[in-house]
C-alpha cells in the first residue's frame, strides 16, 4: 500500500466480522467467541482492515463500534430462528443462537438504512434476505425437493470442494464483479425462499435455488449463498474480485461521509 501526499499511510477500510460462540467446552468450560479465520484473510487480501465484533452487548456500545466501521462482513454459520421471518421451527431447523441473531439483525438493518456497504456470505446473506423482511427454506432438501444437493458439509466434504454451477443475472451489480458463469462451493441446507424488500435475485444454481441476493439502490449490500473465502486464496481471481470491489466500496463510503 502506498501512502498519501504528508507522508502517512492511507486508513484501510475497517470491516467488522461479528463473532461466533464456541460451544465446545474444551477450554475449561470458558464461553469464548469465535470466527472462521478464512473470512479475516479473504478481508485482509483484499487489502481491508477486518475487526471481530463480540456478541452480548448492549445497543448503545454496539452501535458504538458499528459506527466506527466502514464496512460490515455478515459471516456463515448455524440456522437463524424463523420466528425472524414469523414461521415455526421445522423439524429439520438446525441449531439457533438468538444472541448472534439480534447482533447481526442490528447491524444489518443499520447498513441497509444508512448505505454502509455489506457483504454477507451464506448465513450470512439469508440474514440480509431476512432482515429486508424475506423468508427462507428451512430445509433445502424436505422443502424444495426438486433441488439438487447443496449441503456439502465437512468434514465428509472440503469446503473448497466445487459443487455446482451458478448463473449471475446479467444486470446484477455482480455480474459487473465477476460475469456471468461460475463453479463455486456449496455448503448450506437452507436457502432463500421469499426474497426481503428491495432486494434482488442476482445468480441461481442450476435447480433455481437463488445463490445471490443484493439490495438495490445500495453501494453495496451483495450476498452469496457460497463461500468465495475459500475459494480466493486458491487463484479464484473472480472471487477474489468481490472482496476487492467491497472494500474499495467501504474506501469510498467513508470518504462519501456514509
């Protein structure tokens, strides 16, 4: 990175990845947050500043942080509750955690409101869908049954393992990213069903299920349904792309004052 006319380094985009919690007790019973080291270097290649957000704080300091960033990263992980979208739990629902849910749910309704850019990754873009006021399969599988598989999970699968094609819409703010045709991963047993206000479709598998949301009128709100952060750092320049275009957005939003 160079620097700028006095001298100094320009600030690097600051990203905020909420955390996860580990339920493990293997480290002597502590309660310890967590997050998949895979989305900080898929930030930091991209040339952002990623920062890991905890969960269990109240509003005013989550807001606190939230307004520090210039760009919010919106991470894979378990089911969210469907009582987010008013529908019963499925039998097939995986496991929830309500607390990561109303952090994620606050920091996404706030970037959708205010333009700060998003970019949300499996769980993560059934969340933006969700928070736009969308629904979701539950269970790919028992509630599309004329889908193919999609749960590649590890640790039967790798999770850089290429499952299936994906076609971006050709007017998508994606398609300009990254074109039209791609072979991604795939490890996810929900799936958006009713698309969230304001939001669009932007690429299918080729069974129909949706493998990318965006916001329109936003200056970046993108969210896949795979996980392009472990397919970057093994020469996908396309993927790659994404994290790239993301930050260079959250460089540009907070020059804009966003």
């Amino acid at each position: 990175m160079g620097v700028n006319g006095n001298g100094s380094r320009p600030r690097q985009a600051l990203i905020g990845i909420p955390s996860a919690r580990d339920r493990s007790q293997r480290y002597f019973g502590l309660s310890i947050y967590i997050q998949n080291r895979m989305y900080v270097q898929g930030v930091t290649l991209a040339g952002g500043a990623p920062i890991t957000i905890p969960l269990e704080l109240d509003e005013a300091t989550l807001r606190t942080i939230y307004d520090s960033l210039d760009g919010v990263f919106l991470p894979g992980g378990e089911d969210i509750d469907p009582a987010l979208y008013e529908e019963e739990p499925h039998e097939l629902l995986g496991a929830v955690d309500a607390e990561r849910d109303r952090t994620e749910s606050l920091l996404t309704r706030w970037a959708l409101q205010e333009n700060k850019p998003i970019m949300a990754i499996c769980r993560g873009a059934q969340m933006l869908n969700v928070v736009a006021g969308g629904s979701l399969f539950q269970d790919i599988t028992a509630l599309r049954p004329q889908s193919e598989k999609h749960d590649y999970f590890p640790p039967q699968f790798e999770r850089f393992r290429i499952s299936h094609e994906i076609e971006v819409d050709t007017g998508s703010r994606l398609h300009d990213i990254i074109g039209g045709e791609h072979s991604v991963n795939s490890m996810h047993h929900q799936s958006v069903k009713a698309l969230g206000n304001n939001l669009r479709a932007a690429a299918w598998a080729p069974d129909g299920v949706i493998e990318a949301v965006e916001a329109i009128n936003h200056p970046f709100a993108i969210g896949l349904q795979w996980h392009p952060e472990e397919l970057a750092p093994r020469n996908d320049a396309a993927m790659l792309r994404i994290f790239q275009t993301f930050v260079q957005t959250a460089v540009e939003s907070r020059r804009n004052g966003h």
